[in-house]
C-alpha cells in the first residue's frame, strides 16, 4: 500500500515538472507599428523606469533577444536604449551583482491601435 503511494506521487511530481520549464528567455517585439508610435511606447517606457529606478544612480542590463529571434535589433530596441541613455541610466552588456536586467515583450492585442509592453 505505502509502495504504491509514493509510487504515485513520484510519477505526478515527475508529470507536474514537465509544466514547470522556464520558456523562452530574452526581450522581445511582435510586429511594430509605425515609426512615430514605437517612438512613443520606447519614451513612456523610459519615464516608466525612470519613475521607479533613479536614472543616474541605476545601472541597467536589457536582457537581450534571444539568438534565434530575427527581430533582435529593431526600432524598439534602439529607441528605448538611446532613451534611457538620455535620461541618466547607464546600460551594462552583461549582468551582474549591481545591475537591474529588464527584458521587454512589445506586441499588438489587436492590428492596428492597441499595443502591450
């Protein structure tokens, strides 16, 4: 009886982890909307973080794209760097004990007006 017990509770926690992996890892943006609405997004996501975090005294590491993502260096990208660079913040290329990593997701809830970050 107590064999079969812990049998089953092995195999549920074994079934159970197969829903815990981490997926996929990095920033990254859906299909952008014209230049002057990623513009946009990229500044209200910089007061954002500058309304959280003093720019100035924060270093940031923007968690990059993942290597097999084809958007990696898109409009988003540069226009949130150069904002956040222009506020105050400094950006690191790695991470690391005194850095804050920020990784983003931009898409579209619908086609043409509603966007998410």
């Amino acid at each position: 009886m107590r064999r079969g017990i812990l049998l089953s509770l092995l195999l549920t926690v074994l079934l159970v982890s197969g829903c815990a992996s981490r997926g996929p890892v990095g920033s990254w943006c859906g299909p952008l909307p014209e230049k002057a609405a990623v513009s946009a997004i990229a500044a209200d996501a910089v007061s954002c973080l500058a309304g959280l975090y003093p720019p100035g005294h924060t270093t940031l590491h923007l968690v990059p794209a993942a290597a097999s993502y084809k958007g990696a260096d898109n409009d988003f990208a540069a226009a949130f760097e150069n904002g956040l660079r222009a506020r105050g913040f400094t950006l690191a290329p790695t991470a690391a004990a005194n850095t804050l990593s920020v990784a983003y997701t931009l898409d579209a809830l619908d086609e043409k007006s509603a966007w998410y970050l």
